[in-house]
C-alpha cells in the first residue's frame, strides 16, 4: 500500500517533498558488528544447480550481494555471506533455489587443516627487506564501498604516525554506495614537510594496493602508474560493480582489466592474487580481503613500515584486533607461500570444474548430463542434432566457428528445462548438501522456499504463483519425484499437463525447426547473425511468470533476427 502521506500530497499544487527518514541496510550491518543490533541467526543460500540465472532476485532485492558465478552452465547467482544485510528481499525472487539456513554460520577452515604448512603457519615467516623511507612514498589504495578500503588507508597513516614519519591519507568514496568505486591516496615520507600535496598525482604512486580489480583498473588508477615505479598487487577476483543488479548478463571483463594493469606498470611489476577466494575460505569473511592484501603487500617489502607499527595500529582501531592480526598474517603467508594458503583454504574454497570450450567437450558433458537429467536415450536426441549443424557448418561456412556451440548450448538449455522432477534430482542428488556444508557449519536446519505448480495460491492481483517457506521436512520429499524422472513427457506425468511444461517442449521442436531453416541458406556472409539466432533462446532462463516473460522476450528478439535473416538486405543492421 502507497505510503498514507503520498495521496495527500498528490493534491497539493505545486513541489512537494517527502522525506523518508530509516536506517539502512548496509548501517545494520553495521551495527551487527558491533552488538548493537539484533543479528538474526539466519542465512541465505542458493543452490546453483537449481539456479536458472535469470536475476529475478537482483530485480526484487536490488541487491549486490547477490553475484554471479560462473559455471560451465553460464552464469549462475549466489549470495555473499560477507556482504549480506539480512533484509532477505532476495527470497522474493520467484525461484526455487534459495534455501534459508537457520542457525548456521560461514565455515571457517579448521585447524588440522594447517598442518599442511606447520602446526604455525607463520612462525617461520621471514622479515621482508623493507624501503628505507628516505623520500615521499605514494600508495594508492583501490575498492570498493563497504569493504574497508578506508579502514586500510587509517591503518597505514597510524602505522606511519606511531612511528614518527610523515603521512597524508586523502579518501574518495565517490557517493559511497556499496560496491561503489573508493580510492585511499596515502603518501609517505621522513617528515610531514616532505609531503606539499595530499593527493597522489599522475604516475606518482608506488604502490597501488588494489583490494579490487574493477577499480583498480580504472582509468584514474591506472593515471596513477608509472612503468619502472609502480609495483602493482591486486584482488584477482571479480567483483561485479553495482551495475550488475539491473544488468545481470554485463560482460564483467576480468582478462581485459589485467591486460590493462599489465600494460600500464608492466607483466614484472604487477602480482595477482586471489585474495577475496582465500580469505573468504579462511576466515569465512570476504571483508577479510582488503588486510589480506595488506599483509600481501607489506610481506613484498612494498609497504615501507615496520611490523610492530601496523600490528599497533591494528589495536587501536579497536574492532575485532586478533582476526585482524590473523588476516594479515595469512596475506603474509600468502605472499611467502602461496601453495600453503591454498592447502589450507581447499577444504572451504569454491571452485568450479573448467569450463567445457572445445565442441566436442560441450556436447560429451551436456550428453553425461542429459543422461541424469532423464536417461540415454533422451541424450541420445541431442547428439545427432548438434553434429548435424556442425557438418553443415563445416560444409557452408568453413572459415567460420561458433554456431555449432551456440546450439550445443541453447539445445541442452531447452532440453533440461527444470520440472518438479529436475528440482527434486537437483536438491536430492548429494551435491546440494555437499556445497552448503562446505559454506556453513554448526547446527543448523533448512527451509526451503517453492511455489509448487500444482499447489500453490495464485495472487489474486496478478494471477502469479505465489511463494511460501517449507521446512526441513520437505528435504526427504525431493526424492519422490527424482525417482520418477521417467515419467516425464508420458501419460503418467501429472506435472507435464501444465501450460509452463507444455510451453517447454514445444521450445524444444520450435527451436530445432529455427536452426532448421537457418542451416537451408547458411553462408559464411550470414554466419554471425546465425550465430545470434541460434543464441537467442539461452535467455529463456527463469520460473513460472518470469520464464514466460523471458520467452516472450526471446521469441520476440529472435522473430527480428530471422527477418533480417530471410533478408539479406538487412542483416547488416540486424549484427549491429
């Protein structure tokens, strides 16, 4: 319901002004930290396999701690557990792979697990030669609101300060959202005379520390850099910009950024490091990153203060002194022994499997996975398809590649569309408690929260299928319809009558008579628009109304396509 205050100025002539006066999320989380407000025992996970990575949750939450994850499927979500606010608008999001953890907290690596490197880690840990500071010395802090970037450039000037140098810290928070750009200019010297100006100026910085990729490749760090002066340690993972909550399908460009570090100090002078990976499953907290990169950077001799002065400065700040001593200390190790921090971060880090990149690696695992998702002869349909479209490439466009994979893709996309019984496979197979006891520990349960075709209520508004919580008891209950996968696409499915399900199949048939006829006047002058066409249909991500959106929309772009297919005339304008 609209705000009581709204319809009473509606009918006032003339400017009119509304003022919400709350607390946001971002400063409850806040206050979280520091005990003084109520912190529920409660988390969110997404079970990626379920995910269709349509964005809905971004869209009903706004959300940046909802990211992608990159999978050899496409771009699935998942939740920052870091970065979360626990305002939990993301369960709005009409799909059925969030799952609340009730009493849970984010899996920490243990301790047996150490005994990789030592029984301590880091008492054997060499003293780096650090710089004499005997000139002004300029770091340039680089990431992102909401992660102590400032915090990294205070500790620095009170390091600098206990020990008698010179020290200017000059912060830009831009408007300081979360995951906004945030840059700390610090700049050091013998004395505060040595030091006129705060800021650090083109190719002035010795130092870029950057707690983030996306910032430090921006054209005002990178201004910042000289070849020959400028050492470079930077966060290797990718952390999408706020942007990515309205556009969840942005190219994120993780290659092109280090090209461009690389470029501007040189392949010698940068060091990448994956630092939100490793401390996240060390610590269970990606804010741990930025005294991660720290530590990293100081181990390198590149941070010309003494160990007893940041460990000091550490203690004033006054907020969580012995992990923030821990932290370090592992970006320490980290630049000390690699190989040891990621023995003892495995157990809890996130990996993926490669991507599947060559043809026959993408048709071979989609084949293994259509198999599971109902038996082989279903996968069996696929095969034949897809080769058939590469001899026809082959054939017709042999200077040309891509289409053949672009329908490997979209085919197996449509094929495995995910019906009461995929979900069930897919929350009972194993992999789903594997991945949410590498996340959390602790005694914890689970709910789930779904929108059963067969049984949910309809919003009487919208006529949309509406959402609600299921306990831990619905966990046992995926198996049921798992086990009667084979009746998918019989008589016998009773899921199968439903308009969405019908809808499915027939975009299977659909899209192979598309490719059909593309493949009739295919030609290495229309390849690409091909290419777009056979592409189109992997947006038809989502549940329910929001797949039927995505459907609409897809089936739109790709009747454009196909005109201008039929018309060579205009496939020009089309490709652009």
């Amino acid at each position: 319901d609209p705000d009581p205050g709204q319809p009473e100025l509606r009918d006032i002539r003339g400017l009119t002004v509304l003022v919400y006066d709350q607390t946001g999320a971002a400063k409850n989380r806040r206050r979280r930290k520091r005990g003084t407000f109520p912190d529920p025992a409660k988390r969110v996970f997404i079970n990626d396999a379920v995910c269709e990575g349509c964005g809905d949750c971004s869209d009903k939450s706004n959300c940046v701690s909802v990211k992608p994850l990159e999978t050899e499927l496409g771009r699935k979500r998942q939740i920052d557990q870091s970065n979360c606010n626990k305002d939990f608008s993301c369960l709005n999001g009409f799909c059925p792979s969030f799952v609340s953890v009730h009493g849970g907290t984010p899996a920490k690596a243990k301790r047996p697990q150490l005994k990789v490197v030592a029984d301590d880690p880091f008492a054997q840990l060499p003293m780096p030669s650090l710089r004499p500071l005997s000139e002004a010395y300029g770091i340039l802090v680089t990431g992102i609101g909401g992660t102590g970037v400032i915090t990294v450039g205070a500790l620095i000037g009170m390091a600098a300060h206990l020990e008698g140098k010179g020290c200017t810290v000059l912060d830009f928070t831009g408007l300081a959202q979360k995951n906004g750009a945030v840059m700390s200019h610090v700049r050091l010297g013998p004395k505060r005379e040595d030091l006129p100006a705060v800021r650090t100026t083109a190719g002035g910085a010795n130092l870029v520390l950057g707690c983030d990729m996306v910032v430090a490749a921006s054209p005002a760090a990178l201004s910042r850099i000289e070849p020959g002066v400028t050492r470079a340690v930077i966060n290797g993972y990718m952390t999408p910009v706020a942007a990515f909550v309205t556009n969840g399908d942005m190219d994120l460009g993780a290659e092109a950024m280090m090209k461009s570090i690389r470029d501007a100090a040189g392949d010698e002078a940068v060091s990448f490091v994956d630092g939100t990976g490793l401390a996240t499953a060390i610590l269970g907290d990606s804010i741990a990153t930025n005294l991660f990169m720290l530590g990293y950077a100081w181990q390198k001799g590149l941070v010309p203060l003494s160990f007893e002065a940041i460990e000091r400065a550490i203690e004033l700040n006054g907020v969580a002194i012995e992990t923030s001593k821990r932290t370090f200390a592992w970006g320490r190790l980290a630049a000390h022994n690699i190989a040891a921090v990621q023995a003892a971060a495995k157990p809890t880090l996130r990996s993926e499997k490669p991507v599947a990149r060559t043809l026959p690696e993408i048709v071979a695992k989609r084949v293994e996975l259509l198999t599971a998702y109902q038996d082989a002869a279903y996968a069996e349909r696929y095969r034949p398809f897809v080769d058939k479209v590469a001899a026809a490439e082959k054939a017709n466009a042999p200077a040309r590649r891509g289409l053949a994979e672009a329908v490997a893709r979209s085919l197996y996309k449509l094929m495995a569309y995910k019906d009461e019984y995929e979900v069930g496979r897919l929350y009972s197979d194993g992999e789903f408690l594997k991945k949410l006891s590498s996340q959390f520990e602790g005694d914890y349960t689970l709910a789930f929260h779904l929108a059963p075709p067969l049984f949910a209520e309809r919003d009487p508004t919208t006529g949309q299928l509406k959402k609600r919580e299921y306990g831990a008891w619905v966990m046992p209950m995926f198996r049921v319809p798992a086990s009667l996968k084979r009746l998918r696409g019989t008589k016998l499915d009773i899921f199968g009558y439903s308009e969405e399900r019908r809808m499915e199949r027939r975009l299977i048939g659909e899209y192979q008579a598309t490719i059909e006829e593309v493949l009739a006047t295919l030609a290495q002058d229309n390849h690409a628009l091909a290419v777009q066409i056979a592409s189109v249909r992997e947006t038809m991500r989502g549940f329910g109304h929001v797949k039927e959106k995505n459907v609409k929309a897809a089936r739109e772009r790709e009747a454009s396509l196909l005109a201008a297919y039929r018309n060579p005339a205009t496939q020009s304008v089309a490709a652009e």
